[in-house]
C-alpha cells in the first residue's frame, strides 16, 4: 500500500506559499530580521524569522479575532494550499486532520495570563482564552476550513510536525483513513523567544548549521500540512499520480536528559534505521537528510554521528543540509515545514542549501549541500529531535521508483494495567474501581502528593509537579503488568501518550511574570523546558526509561480517552508494542476559574485534578510474555460535534455490561445504539472530582472491575464541547475484532 | 563580603535553586566538583545557577571557558563573587 502525498502546504517566514517558500530556500534567501511581534527591554538579540504581516483576523469569523491566534491563521492558511493542491475538502470527502504544535495561542494570552495572576480575585474567564489550549489550532483549523472528520492535537516538542505525519501514516495504513492532512504549526512568542535566550541556544547573528563556529539557533514561526492518501483511495477520487510518496517512518525517546541531546546520537540513530526499515529501503536509496541541523553545538554533532552511524559508507554520499539557516528553528512546525520540502526537493530535483555553513565542523563530517544542489533525488529522510529527546526520522520517495510496500495486518491491542493518582492515592490495576463506589466527594483543589513516597526526588528533581504525577501513575502501571522498561528481555521500546487539557498553565504564567517583574535576564532556564506540553510525558520517559514513542496529545475534557485511542491506533498497525496513555490535570484556579469555564463549559461538582495511565500492548506480545491481559479492546471511535449516531458501530454488550464516564453526564447530543441503551450507566466524578482528565480515572476504574470480575464489558464514554471518543473494553474476546477507528 | 558566609548563601541557593530535594546546604563538600562526579550537576544547572547568582547576589557569571574554572567548586563560585563584589 503506497501512501501518496497530494497536497502541500507552507507559511513561512519567506513566503506564503509552498513553492515561493522553495524558491527563496533554493535561491539562499535567508528571512531573519529585526523582531517586531512585541518588544521586551534587555533581549541580548532582536534577531527571528517571522511572518510578517500576518494577524488572526485573516481567517477568524468578522468580529471573533481576540480568540484567534496567528498560529491559527498560519495553519489555516497552509491547510486551505494543501486541500486545494490536493483537490478535496472536507464538505465532500471524509478528511482527517492532526495538527502538532507547542505553542498554539501562547503568543495571544501570554501576557494576559501574566496580568490576571496578579490578583487571584480578578481571575475570571475571557474569551481570548479559547485560543491557549493545544487543541485550539485544530479546532480553529476545522471552524474556518470544514467539517474534518477525526482530529488530533499531538506535541512532542521540536518533532510535534514529523509526529502528525507519522500518525495520519499510521491511520492510512490501518484502513481507517481515506485522507489525512497533517502537519504542523507554531507561532512566535515571548515565552519561547525568552526561554530559548535563557537556555543559552540562540545566536544573536544568523545561524550557522553545522559550522566549526556555530553559536546556537534563531528562532522562526511557520505552518506546514500535507495531504496524505493511500494510493487506491486516491486513483478513486480521480488522482493519477502524487507529488511523492511518504514511505517510512522512526520514532523513539532517547530518555537521557530534557535539553541536552545524547551526544553519541543513538537514538537518533536507532530512529532514523527503523524508518529506513519501514520503507525497506537501504543507505543507499536515499540521495538526501534533511536534517534537523538547529545550529545549537550540540545538536549538530549528535546528528552528524547519527547519520554516520545510520547510513555508514553511504554518509559520504547523501548530500545534507538545513532549512534553519534560512527560516530558522520553527518548533513544532519544524518536523512539517522541512517534510514539505522534502516532498519538493524530491520534486523539482534540486536539493535545498545549507545556508550559514561556511567552514564545515570536523565533529559534523557530512556531505553537506552548501549551494542548491540539482540532483535525480529517489529519496529523503528528514529528521527531528524535540525537548526530552524525542526523536522522528520520516522517509519521503518519489512515485513508483520502490515496490509498494504492503499494510501490516491489523493487531489485537488489550489492556495490561492501569493506575491513578488522584484523591484515592495511587492506585493500580485492581483498585481502581474505588472510584465507583459510593462515597464522599474529594476535598476540591490539590491532591495529598508527596513525591518522595513514590519516586527517588533526588532522580526526579526536574520534574515539575505534572511531570511527577505522570512518572508516578506510569510508574505504577508497568509495575502492576510486571514490565520493567529497561530490562532488555522484554526486547521492546516501551512508549507514553499523555497529555493535559491546558499544558502547564501555572508554570507558564510564573515565568512570564518573572520576566516582566525581575527582567528578561532572569527567565529561568531549569524552568523554561518544563513549559512545552509533552514535558511531563518527556520527563516520565527520562525518569523511568522509556525509548518507545513518547508524545502528547490535548484534547480539551477528553484527554486521556485520546491518548489511549491514539495509542490503540498505533499499536493495532505495529506502531509500537506497549505503550501507556493518559493525561495529567493539576488543580489551578487560572483552570477553574479562567480555562476550564472557557474552554469546557461550567463544571459541576468538586474540581480535582490526578494522573492516570493505561497500559495498551499488543495482544501478540503480551501473549509472547505470558501475560494475561485484564481486558481487551475489540471498539473504539472518536467523533467531531454532536456525536449523532457515532456509536452504532459498538459491538453488543455483554451480560454484565455498564457505560462508564469520568463526567457525571453522557452527551446530550449522543444517541445509544438501542442494545446499550438499557445498559447502567456510572460516573467516576462524584469521586474523583470533576477535571479534564476524569475520563482516565473512568477507563481505570472499568479496567479494575472487569479485572476483578465485577463487569465483563464497560463501553467508557468521554465528551466534551463538539468532540467525544468511545472505547470498549471487554474481558473476553468479542467477536468484532479487530476494532474500527 | 565575608567568604563563609557567601558559601553559606550559595549552598541555600543551590539547594532551592536546583531542588536538590533530601539534601541540606551542608551535605554540599565546598571543594568538591559541582559538575560530573561531584554533585552531579550538569550545564542545564550551571545555567539556573548562573541565573540565580545573577538574581540574588548581583554578580554576573561569565560564560564559555571562563566559566569552567568559576563553577568547579562551591569554594570557586564563592571566590568569584567575593572578587566581583569587592571591585564593584
């Protein structure tokens, strides 16, 4: 099954547009310029690549500005070039989307969050809010361009674009995807602008990938999306030949340190091997690396040892080169913006640039592209790295030059384990179900958590309070399935989703307001890479040594339910053998009073917050373990709106079958399949407190009473405004599987 | 600025600055190496430290080689402030 790329799209600092942004890439072009998106006294640099003359009120409906932002209006931008390359839209054609990005509406609300924090009474809910959520992108994306079916909001730092691809690549070759655009998105701010100036990775001059005098990065902001289809769904629609093919894909966490790469490149290296492996393609067929090559010392020379160590003799050979000299270093939009120029690099025949490359470092060796280069290009592979040492190598091929690879048959996922922390404590996979139990309501806001009674503090000192509750609720799940990620004879990469409604609102607010109170100089490095919303999932893979994949995912109330959908989605196409999912939610009163009303509607109830991690692995590999799994997970689905009939796909319930929810309520709009309409239905809330995370909390507690006999089947059910998710778990063997989508 | 003192102030700082969770000021050896073996500390806490000094004693640190030999010791980083603090 060949996946084709149809359609592209780039906003970038040189241009609106993917081929004008080739262009100047092509012509050396290089858009760095004096920064004029805000001013902060004391920057040591003004230097970045911006779009210029770009503002939300581009794309947002007449009147609705304030809660759009420019990350927004990039994407919506690179989407619509795509879609129309392409030729589809989401009003005709069943499209999905997945947008990866850090930053979304940072730029936006940054200072009004820094503002409110001043005085606790004056926290109230503003409609520009709406625009801070991870998820607001894509549901900003889907609200200007059309009706997307599935959508997801994935981040894992600087490789949050390379990882879209690689999901809406692994939807495709489940069968459950006619069309994916994917990519990514992130606009500049004063949060990433300052904490890069902290950590001391920004060279106040143009950057220089790859040189002996390289001084750091400079940063851009951009957006880039792909049209991804298989072949057959493609040719049906009309298509007779794509722009090129996405062929092989890498993913893996390096779980060594939350700034600093490895400097031997290993996992880089691993990554990008597994995506050549994917592809079935060799050293040899690739005629190009677009590299991540940041210009930052270090990145540089883990990258140029990873490619020596991937591609061996053939490193002499494969020209290399960065985008970042000329657009710089643009997050989470990175991964997309360098797959769309991979895609025409391979096009036009003309590899792109290393521009800033002067003399060459004898710790990079490579065959770097110092001049646009003309070249019969079979193949690229473009690499990123992100914060917390996730690293993704996607492979792009041009048509028809290697044999189609087949689709993998489709996989059993089950359920090992689950564990919470929460008002309960810490609980594991056969306690959980003391969430449904009648009892008093939690004490609303923080949760009793001292990390020394669950982790070693000395180990985990960098962990922020999210990122200590995550370690602890993944921690507890492997140790419940008897799983000990660094014991190699388990002979798999074990991997985390996990996510937050919010991203770290608190500690963003904190460093904002420290640099407006004390100065720009004294933004805290240690705290700034504890901002990104794949940190604690970051700093859970680092602390508890997981290689597997590790990003997040935001999805507003419903979190946790897309983590573990996405991570089922994954393993059911080999994407990953075990994996846990999740979300963390922190109790705040900027989410209880500001975000979450905004963004999630008025909660009912006591608000609380925890942690929650499911275990999924593939059936095959738990059987090849000797374990019996707690249940398995024949259905699941996810919806966009109402959720009018997006369950009459589940399978019969069982004798002793309940409906679980985190939130007291199922959707108003959602109508039961007739068979689980008289089915009893029971909430987690009333116990573990109301947050966005409740829906882990009732995946955990229907996990421990299928494991305990009490149920033999739980159709858990998670909803929040205009998007919902539905995934069965069954203790024995239901006779659909495998699943849908 | 008297030097035991500063030792004293630095410890507390790194202590709370770097949540060195479980360790008291005077677990911190003086002559001991911040980095590697010694405390364990890496650059990603050099730049916290640095930051910190900057913010809570006026004296900045600087960076590259110059401040490998600043930040060898509990003793080099007090020197150091004590020295810029006298020729303020």
């Amino acid at each position: 099954m060949r996946i084709w790329v149809t359609g592209i799209g780039v906003v970038s600092p040189l241009g609106r547009g993917a081929g004008v942004t080739m262009d100047r890439l092509l012509a050396g072009d290089r858009a760095f310029g004096e920064l004029s998106l805000f001013d902060l006294p004391d920057l040591r640099t003004r230097l970045a690549a911006e779009v210029r003359g770009l503002s939300a009120a581009e794309v947002a409906p007449e009147g609705d500005a304030e809660a759009w932002s420019r990350t927004d209006a990039m994407s919506v931008l690179a989407v619509r070039e795509a879609l129309a390359q392409a030729g589809v839209a989401p009003s005709l054609w069943p499209i999905d989307l997945i947008v990866g990005g850090t930053t979304a509406g940072m730029y936006e609300t940054e200072d009004l969050l820094a503002e409110l924090s001043r005085d606790a009474d004056a926290i109230k809910p503003l409609r520009a809010m709406l625009t801070h959520p991870l998820s607001s992108t894509a549901d900003h994306v889907r609200a200007a361009v059309g009706p997307f079916r599935r959508v997801r909001s994935v981040c894992s730092a600087c490789s949050s674009g390379a990882n879209a691809l690689l999901l809406g690549a692994a939807w495709i070759r489940a069968g459950v995807s006619r069309c994916v655009v994917a990519g990514g998105a992130d606009g500049l701010c004063r949060l990433t602008y300052t904490g890069f100036g902290a950590l001391s990775a920004v060279d106040p001059n143009p950057c220089r990938p790859f040189d002996k005098r390289r001084a750091g990065l400079n940063l851009g902001e951009g957006a880039a999306f792909l049209v991804l289809e298989p072949e057959e769904a493609s040719r049906a629609r009309g298509v007779t030949r794509p722009i090129a093919e996405l062929v092989g894909w890498g993913v893996g966490a390096e779980a060594h340190h939350i700034t600093n790469p490895e400097r031997e490149g290993r996992t880089a290296a691993r990554v990008m091997q597994a995506a050549l492996a994917k592809a079935r393609l060799t050293p040899a067929d690739i005629d190009h690396v677009n590299a991540h090559g940041t210009a930052t010392p270090l990145n540089d020379s883990m990258e140029a040892a990873a490619i020596r160590a991937c591609f061996g003799p053939e490193a002499e050979r494969v020209l290399v080169s960065s985008v970042k000299g000329q657009i710089g270093h643009t997050l989470g939009a990175a991964g997309a913006i360098e797959a769309a120029v991979s895609v025409m690099t391979i096009a036009r025949g003309e590899v792109p640039p290393t521009i800033g490359l002067e003399e060459v470092d004898p710790a990079c060796p490579l065959a770097h592209a110092t001049r646009a280069t003309k070249a019969d290009v079979r193949a690229v592979m473009s690499n990123s790295f992100g914060f917390g040492g996730t690293d993704t190598a996607l492979v792009f091929a041009a048509p028809d030059v290697f044999p189609a690879p087949e689709a993998p048959a489709r996989r059993s996922v089950v359920v090992v384990s689950a564990a919470t922390i929460g008002p309960l404590g810490v609980l594991g996979a056969r306690e959980n179900d003391a969430y449904l139990t009648p009892g008093p309501a939690p004490a609303p806001g923080p949760i009793h958590f001292q990390a020394a009674e669950h982790l070693d503090v000395g180990r985990a000192r960098r962990l922020d309070r999210a990122g200590r509750l995550s370690a602890v609720a993944i921690q507890r799940a492997l140790r419940d399935a008897n799983l000990d990620p660094l014991d190699p004879s388990i002979g798999v990469e074990v991997g985390a989703i996990l996510g937050a409604a919010f991203g770290s609102v608190d500690g963003s607010t904190a460093f904002m307001r420290r640099i407006y109170e004390k100065g720009v100089k004294f933004a805290s490095p240690a705290d700034f890479p504890n901002l990104v919303p794949s940190s604690p999932v970051g700093h859970a893979s680092i602390y508890l040594g997981l290689r597997g994949p590790v990003f997040a995912v935001a999805d507003l109330g419903v979190t946790a339910e897309c983590a573990v959908v996405t991570a089922a989605d994954l393993i059911a196409v080999g994407e990953g053998e075990v994996l846990a999912a999740g979300s963390v939610e922190e109790a705040s009163p900027m989410i209880e009073r500001c975000l979450g009303p905004v963004c999630s509607g008025e909660a009912r109830g006591v608000r609380s917050e925890g942690a929650s991690a499911i275990l999924l692995e593939a059936e095959e590999h738990a059987k090849a373990r000797g374990i019996r799994p707690i249940a398995h997970l024949p259905w699941w689905t996810s919806w966009r709106g109402e959720g009018e009939g997006a369950l009459d796909g589940a399978p019969m319930p069982p004798k002793r079958a309940a409906i679980l929810t985190g939130q007291e309520d199922l959707p108003p709009g959602l109508r039961l399949p007739e068979v689980w309409a008289a089915v009893p239905h029971r909430a987690v809330a009333p116990r573990s407190g109301v947050h966005e995370g409740a829906g882990g909390f009732a995946m955990a507690a229907a996990l421990a009473a299928i494991a305990r006999g009490e149920l033999d089947a739980a159709l858990v059910v998670g909803h929040a405004p205009e998007r919902g998710y539905a995934l069965l778990l069954t203790a024995e063997r239901s006779p659909d599987e495998p699943g849908s989508s | 600025m008297d030097p035991a003192d500063v030792r004293q102030r630095l410890k507390e700082l790194m202590v709370t600055e770097l949540n060195l969770e479980g360790k008291e000021p005077a677990d911190i050896d003086d002559a001991a190496p911040l980095f590697g073996a010694g405390l364990g500390l890496d650059s990603l806490d050099a730049l916290q430290l640095a930051m910190s000094v900057e913010e809570k004693f006026g004296v900045r640190v600087p960076e590259g080689d110059e401040a490998k030999s600043i930040f060898a010791s509990v003793n080099a980083l007090a020197e150091h402030i004590v020295r810029a603090k006298a020729a303020a």
